[in-house]
C-alpha cells in the first residue's frame, strides 16, 4: 500500500525501519510510527542549537550538544513527552498529520490547502471515523444559525482559599496549609478530603464573541519558573508554572497556529492570543476543579474536554496530563493556597485556636497524620505528615503534635497563635497523645470528638439485648440487601409509588452503613416511608398472570428467598419494631447531625448530653426498659470520662444561657 503524500512532509522516527523489534517499539505508539513536520523539525533543531550558545556564552553550559545529537533517536526531539508543547513529535496517522498540515505555518498556502481538502474527502467517504477535533456536517453549531450570545460578565467577590486535612493522593512528606471551610468537598477521602473549596472570585470570564470581558479587577503580575512575566486581570496571585506545552494540533514552539474550527461560537482567545498567563490561570483552576469535584487525575485528557477548550476558550489551551498535575500543577496550588492562608490569618487581633488531628491510611498504603487549627470560625490545615516509615503509637503521635503546637505558637513563625484545646477521636494513639499533652500544657483543654461518640451510641444501641424488636434490625438488613438486588423490583416500585402520589417523584430504597453517621435512622424511616407502596405493588402483583409477576420469580432457591422476603413485608410486627427502632435512634441522629459540625462548642456538647439522656430517660414502656438503661449507661460513660467543668463553664459563659440550663423548671424544655 503507497504512502499518502502527506508523509513526504514529515520525517519518521530514526529507529522506525531498524530490525530489532525492540529498537522499533521506541519509534511507535498504538502501532503508529512517530514522525515529525519536517519544517517544524529543522526550525527546533535550530533553536536548540542557538540555546546551547547562547548557554555557554552565559556560562551556564560547558559543551553544546552536537547537531547529529539533536536529530538522533536520544536527542530532545524525539525523547520528549507528546504533553509537552515545544520539541514535540505527533502520531503518524493521517488524520493527526494533515490536521498540523492544515495549521502549520511553516507551510505554504498550497499545502495547507490541500490538507484541508483531503481531510475534508476522507470525512465525506468515512464519516464514521471523523476526528472529535474537525468540524463535521453533524455539529449543531454549524448546521443552525445561531443568534449572537451576549458577554458574560461575572462579578468579583471576595477570594475564598480552600483546603482539608487529608492528601488522600498519598504524595510522600507531603505537608500542605490551606484554609477550609465546611462546604468544601473531599478530594479522595481521608479524615475530610483534600478539600478545595472553588473560590467565590472569578478572574475575567472571556465573553463567546472573542474578546476577553473586562472586570474591576486590577492585574497582576505572574513570575513562571522560567522567569518570564505576564499580566492577568485577576483578584488573587497565579501560582507560578513552567513553561506552555504543545498545543494539540502540533504546531511548533512559538509559531501561531489557526483554530480548527469554522463553528459560529468562537473562542475566547486566538492562538496568537493566548499567553503563558492565561495558560497558568488555567492549569490552576482546572486543579482547583479537579479537587472540589473529585475527579480523576485524567479527566483532562478527556477528548470533550479538549473540545471545551478548543471551542470556548483557545486552540491553545493545552489540557494539563495527569504527570503535569501531579508534579507541577498541584504543588504550585498548594503553595498558592498557603500564601492566601497566611494572608487571610494576618489581620486577625484574637488568635485563640484548637488543635484537631486525625489520620488514615491513603489509597496508595501511605499512613497519614493530619493536623488541622480551627480559628476564628474557620478550619485551617497545618501539616499532612505521612508516618509510613514510623510505628503507630500514641508517643510517635504526641511527639508530632508537640511540633505542631510549638509551630502554631511560635511568636517569630507564621501562625502566632495560642493553642488552647485539642480535640480528636478517642482512639488508643490519638487519646495517648493529648492525655500526654494535657500533663505537659495544663492550659489546653483535650476534647473527644463526640461525632464520633454519639455514632458509637448508635453502635451500642443494636448490641442491647432481651428486647423483641432489636432482632428485627437484621430481617431489616437482609430485606433491604434483597430488595436492592432485584432491580425490576424497584423499578415497579417507583412508578407504584408516583401511581399512588401522582406528581411525585419515586422514591429509592436506603441502606445503612455504620460507618455513616445518621443512615440507620434514615434507613427505618424510609422504609416506613415505603410501607405503603411495597404493600400495594404485592396485592396488584398477585393478581397478575405467573408470566407477568416480578417478585416470586426465578428458580427454586430465588422463590424460596422471594417468599420469606413476602412474609416480611405482610408481618405488621416487622413494621411495629421499625417505628420503635427509629424513635429510638431519632434523638441520636440529631445529636450526630449537631456534634458532627466543623465549629460545634462545648457548651452545645452538654446541652446534647442533657437531651439525650432526658429523651431514653422518659421512656417508660416495660418494652423499652433495656434500651432506656443502656444508653443511660452509655451517655453517663461518656460524660463521666469528660472535663466536666470546662463544659460547664462554658455553658455558663454563653449569654443565651448562663444558668438557665440547670433551673428544675427548665428541665421539661428538654
């Protein structure tokens, strides 16, 4: 089969005809030769060698690299990454090759022509295999006239740095500060996930009609890693980023390339355009995206995201590779992040924090410890220190969160505050820790985290035993594991439900997990929620014919499972135990929905204990005689093992309160 004539403007990869199979497997990728645009080629191999000179006449190179160097397979042109914009070779597919053909412009008119032409021929015999970056007959953009859309223009507001106690991506000795706010949401997990929150400030949004839209903002300015400045119109600094990579298209370094697309939105910014500053502000809030949102690390490699750039923003806009957001991109975040935070801690006059700490172990095997200060209403991380290498014993810890305080209380350091508690959960390492500080700093309050607590209530709760309705949690459990699995069933379900509440929406069926707080509750209370439509979808499937029913289906053992699972939903006892099981459980799901909050105080710690233990004390039923003494025992354990008159004074301090809480005539408002 002949060649196109395409390839005669490209070189192939030095190793692509050798013999060996594994010298030629460096030349291809996907099974397609690496080549490159001869006139791109030779300009490079120019400006390399024009660097080395210069390079050696500032002293900063002692040999310049040789010509036959440069060109050869291990030279800079063919060893460097496809991510990058300079020096970059392109698949040899046709389609990849004449779409530089048709921008380069080192090319002529004529040839650039002729690339469109034939990309336009081959679209036209094949549309099945059109490229996602070439305008087909199908785009809606071109096929419909569209009206002309306005500028967008987005107002300023103040910045908001984010960030949270875990690094999840588990970066060995990664030790990051950023500002947190409770809205944020996880990057990966961990004790609250990375947690970037996306900032309320907007820098200047391009408007469709392709001139950036001006703001009040004033610019400023951006130092790369290369030296190199730009203005940006922008409330906050850019993190600083090493040079601009290749565009998609291929084109060489530094030479203007056309935008591929004849669609009638046209982009925010040109090729020409598009600087490394505005390159900078991207990668740096597409990190900020990927975080907030939890997406992957390669959801910028997605082709409709290179789509979104090309169309709305520039056919410059390179989207970042995960090694780039990795290595480059994040650490440069991070680093922003904590400069905001400095700035946003500086002007405050009372400094009084409290410690909180936590760890886990990331999705890479890293064991983490991660240090947080609540100040002034907001969570600030302090330090992530991975602990891989050390043992887990609560002197290790304690020995970390003495450096964490001396950091956040050295009067010449960054923070300058004053440590005045220190909360975590009462696990064996974390409970050593502050117990040690606490004999070290009587000044510090140590505080359990009573979220954790109150689920623990909640985990003694199904372990009472001598009660009739206790037994029913597992039927509970199996009936909704069986529930869920048939996925017909559910579906018949919903629109049994919108049959019965015309207008509404079906609801689904929950499952508790009790590592999620609350979601035993939520569970027997949409159940009970579903009693009605489970009842009614077995009367009208009773009726119909064996063919047509979806619940007793499937073979002997299936039916079997179906039948018990019948029985279940006709027992009125299993209903009567769920009613009880979800008052019992209500007051413990609002008690975790307030102790689980960023900022809960101690003086709201108490008044939940004197809810909790008010609400089991008045259950008077002989039925409920176990319960009721139980978590009477259980709040009365917790409240014993806590500093009982930091809580009080606390309550007495607040002015909403004061004393109030303790009158007897008080006690029935509880």
């Amino acid at each position: 089969m002949s060649r196109g004539w395409w390839r005669d403007f490209c070189y192939d990869h030095p190793l692509f005809k050798e013999r060996d199979k594994n010298l030629q497997a460096q030349s291809q990728i996907s099974g397609k030769p690496k080549v490159h645009c001869k006139l791109c080629f030779e300009q490079i191999v120019q400006r390399e060698l024009e660097h080395d000179a210069r390079a050696i006449q500032a002293g900063s190179l002692a040999i310049a690299r040789t010509e036959q160097f440069i060109r050869s397979a291990m030279g800079p042109i063919w060893t460097s990454d496809r991510a990058r914009r300079e020096n970059t070779w392109i698949v040899g597919r046709p389609e990849t090759i004449l779409n530089h053909l048709k921008e380069c412009v080192l090319q002529t008119d004529e040839t650039r022509a002729r690339a469109r032409a034939t990309l336009q021929e081959n679209h036209t015999r094949t549309p099945s295999k059109r490229r996602y970056d070439d305008v087909s007959d199908d785009n809606p953009f071109t096929s419909t006239v569209l009206p002309p859309l306005p500028a967008l223009s987005i107002p300023s507001g103040p910045a908001v740095a984010a960030g949270g106690p875990s690094n999840a991506l588990g970066f060995p000795g990664a030790s990051m500060s950023a500002s947190y706010s409770p809205q944020s949401s996880a990057l990966f997990g961990g004790a609250s996930g990375l947690g970037f929150s996306p900032a309320q400030s907007i820098s200047s949004f391009p408007s469709v009609s392709g001139t950036p839209t001006s703001t009040n903002l004033s610019p400023i300015t951006l130092s790369g890693a290369f030296g190199s400045h730009a203005s940006i119109s922008s409330p906050s600094p850019v993190p600083g980023s090493s040079g601009l990579k290749r565009p998609r298209s291929h084109a060489a370094a530094g030479l203007s390339c056309s935008g591929s697309r004849s669609s009638l939105i046209s982009p925010a910014y040109n090729a020409e355009e598009w600087t490394k500053a505005h390159q900078d502000r991207l990668e740096y809030r597409l990190m900020r995206i990927t975080a907030s949102a939890g997406f992957p690390l390669t959801w910028t490699q997605n082709p409709e995201v290179h789509l979104l750039l090309d169309e709305f923003v520039s056919p410059a806009a390179v989207a970042p590779n995960r090694n780039s957001m990795v290595n480059r991109i994040l650490p440069n975040t991070l680093n922003h992040l904590r400069e905001a935070q400095m700035k946003s801690i500086a002007p405050l006059k009372h400094r009084y924090g409290t410690v909180q700490f936590d760890s886990w172990t990331g999705l890479n095997g890293r064991y983490y410890h991660a240090f947080l200060v609540s100040l002034h209403g907001k969570l600030h991380t302090v330090e992530v220190s991975d602990c891989s290498l050390a043992r887990k014993t609560g002197d290790n810890l304690f020995a970390l969160l003495t450096e964490v305080v001396a950091k956040l209380e050295d009067p010449q350091g960054q923070w300058r505050i004053i440590v005045v508690s220190a909360c975590s959960d009462a696990g064996p390492d974390p409970s050593k820790a502050r117990r040690l500080l606490r004999r070290a700093r009587v000044d510090v309050v140590s505080v359990d985290c009573y979220g954790h607590q109150t689920n623990l209530l909640v985990g003694g709760y199904f372990k009472i035993g001598g009660t009739w309705y206790l037994v029913f949690a597992k039927v509970a459990n199996d009936f909704i594991t069986w529930l869920r699995s048939k996925t017909q069933l559910i579906a018949v379900l919903k629109v049994t439900q919108e049959a019965i509440n015309p207008g509404k929406k079906g609801l689904s069926v929950l499952r508790a997990v009790l590592t999620r707080w609350t979601t035993h509750y939520l569970t027997y209370r949409r159940l009970l929620v579903l009693k009605l439509p489970l009842q009614t979808l077995l009367e009208n499937d009773s009726q119909l014919p064996p063919e047509q029913q979806c619940v007793v289906i499937g073979d002997c053992q299936a039916r079997l499972k179906a039948e018990s699972m019948v029985k279940v939903i006709k027992d009125p006892q299993f209903w009567a135990a769920l009613e009880r099981m979800k008052m019992h459980l209500e007051p413990l799901a609002i008690a975790s929905n307030i102790s689980q909050a960023a900022h809960v105080r101690l003086d709201q710690v108490l008044l939940l204990f004197g809810f909790l233990f008010l609400r089991y004390l008045r259950l008077t039923d002989p039925d409920d005689e176990n319960v009721r003494e139980a978590m009477l025992n259980g709040i009365e354990a917790r409240w014993k093992k806590a500093d009982q008159d930091v809580f009080i004074a606390t309550l007495i301090l607040n002015p909403y309160h004061k004393l109030r809480p303790f009158h007897q005539e008080n006690v029935n408002c509880y």
